[in-house]
C-alpha cells in the first residue's frame, strides 16, 4: 500500500524549503513555499505498521439504533453529575461526553475506560504536558502523529487527542489480544512493569 500524501502548509513548507531568497518584484510578496509547484508541495507520508491499519480499518461507524441512542443518554446523564468536578462548565461538560462516548463506541471501547484514562492521564485538563513529551486530555505521545496522523495535527485540541487516544488504545487491546491490563499498560509506557 503506498504511504499517505500530506498537503504541507505554507509555513510548513517553507520551513522545509532549502532555499530562503526571494526573488525579487512582484513574486517577492508571493510566500516562497506558494511558487513552487503543486508536486513540491506534497509529501508522502510513511506507511502505516501492518497492525495499526487493521485495528484502523475496523473501526467503521453504523447508523446507531434508537436502542444504542437511549442507552447513550442514559450513559451520559449517569456521568455527566461525576464529571462537574472536574469540568465546571455544563455546555463543555456536554460535549465532552458526547464525544469521548462518541470515539469510544467508534474504536470498541467502553466510554467508562475512556473516561477513567482521561482522569488518570490529564485530569481532564485539554492542555497538560507530562514530563515526557505527553500531550493533551489523553496523554499522547508525538511519535503517534507520524503513525497515525498528518503532521498537521495539533494534539493540544481535544477531540483530535481523544480521537487518537482511543485509536490507540484500541490497537493496543488488539495487539493484547483483549487484555485490557496488559493494553493499558502498553498505553501508559509500562507494559515491562506489569
């Protein structure tokens, strides 16, 4: 399968950009990165490891029955009351909920698990940074951006954090082949001490 085509930035693509004169006149005010050709401004991105692409194909959305609806607002009224210490704003608190049921379902999880790495990980706080380069509500390392992502994303928004967090623990509990303490020990960088 060939690798992935990412649309470089302006900014990016001038960072990348060996040569830093401008030419002069006109074509001066023109951003360097914007006059070179389109094929220079596309890179290809690596492929994906064969076991992240299976655990990424599976994961594919069906319209939901009115039986899976009811049961997430049951869900989402049963954690939304849990939920306001750490999230004071209700409009916010909301969403949240939403989306973290949302990304749950979408990569096989149980949004309770979501929920609890979230606690664990970042306390619900969308801009913390762990000594270790972690970023973001689900604690995601950089490194995943060039596995999973385009090097456009930003990990400090939130729902590409939760997005990605529940992508990986999803891979991670296919590669443990179920076992959700050996997955959330891969995910937590300390499968060794388990």
């Amino acid at each position: 399968m060939a690798g992935l085509l990412a649309v470089l930035s302006p900014a990016a693509q001038a960072r990348e950009s060996s040569d830093e004169s401008e030419p002069p006149g006109l074509l001066g005010a023109v951003p360097a990165a914007l006059q070179s050709s389109p094929s220079q401004r596309v890179r290809v991105e690596p492929d994906i490891p064969p076991s992240l692409r299976q655990t990424l194909d599976t994961l594919v959305t069906k319209t939901p029955s009115p039986d899976q609806v009811w049961a997430a607002r049951r869900w989402m009224s049963e954690m939304e009351p849990r939920l306001a210490r750490f999230v004071s704003d209700e409009a916010l608190r909301g969403e949240l909920l939403t989306r973290i049921y949302h990304e749950a379902r979408l990569a096989g999880l149980a949004p309770e698990i979501v929920l609890a790495v979230i606690q664990v990980e970042s306390a619900f706080q969308p801009e913390a940074v762990s000594s270790a380069g972690a970023v973001g509500l689900m604690q995601i390392m950089p490194f995943w951006i060039r596995e999973l992502g385009r090097s456009a994303d930003d990990l400090m928004d939130p729902w590409l954090n939760l997005r990605y967090g529940c992508t990986i623990l999803a891979h991670y509990l296919a590669v443990e082949s179920g076992d959700l303490t050996r997955a959330l020990a891969r995910y937590n960088g300390s499968l060794g001490q388990t």
